[in-house]
C-alpha cells in the first residue's frame, strides 16, 4: 500500500484529530504584528492574535516562504511519504496556493497535487 502525505497551510483550521496524524504537516502561514514576525501556531496562539487586536495592533498574514514550505515537504519525504496532497487556503485570498505549487515542482521523488481550495 503506498503511503499518501497531506500538507496544508494553517489558514486551513483543520481539526486536531487530523493535524495530529502522522502523515500530516501543516505549514504556518506568517503573522506580523507589533513590528514581530511570527509563525500563526507555532510561535503565536490564535487568541494571542485576538488579544493583540485588543490591544490596539492590527496583524497582517502573509503567505509561508518557499524555503517553508520546502521543509515541510521533507519532512514528509523523510517519514516516506512519496504522494502528496497539498491543500492550502483560495488562491483568490492569498499567493500561498502558487507559493506551494511553485515548492512542489521543486521536489524530487515526490508527486505532489496541489489542491487550491
């Protein structure tokens, strides 16, 4: 049975019960603040977003780097995932659906399908 990696950006919400399964990687998308720069989930908590807009500043996302995205597509290489499906947020709303196809076309011995939700 071949194995199948999912990779979605963190715009995606997607439930624990998913994001913690082994063959899932989730991609943070960027936060600025404060003059900060932050990854949303991994160094900020959405509710410490919402108390940063309590407290006056306005955060502003911006799609993962292409270095990002490419991490996080080895790590699921490295745990043998060879097929991947990429979900990331509306191409309408965000680049972070050409910054992961532009990263899987970069990939050697993957198949990666890059789903523009």
């Amino acid at each position: 049975m071949k194995k199948i990696g999912l990779l979605v950006d963190s715009a995606s919400d997607i439930p624990a019960e998913i994001k913690n399964q082994v063959n899932v990687e989730v991609v943070p998308l960027v936060v600025t603040a404060n003059n900060h720069e932050y990854l949303d989930r991994v160094t900020i908590q959405p509710q410490e977003v919402y108390q940063l807009i309590e407290d006056g500043y306005i955060p502003k996302t911006a799609s993962p780097t292409l270095g990002l995205v490419s991490q996080y597509i080895k790590k699921l290489q490295q745990r043998g995932y060879k097929k991947i499906i990429a979900i990331t947020i509306s191409s309408g709303l965000s680049v972070t659906n050409k910054v992961f196809k532009i990263a899987s076309e970069n990939v050697n011995n993957a198949i990666i399908t890059v789903i523009d939700s």
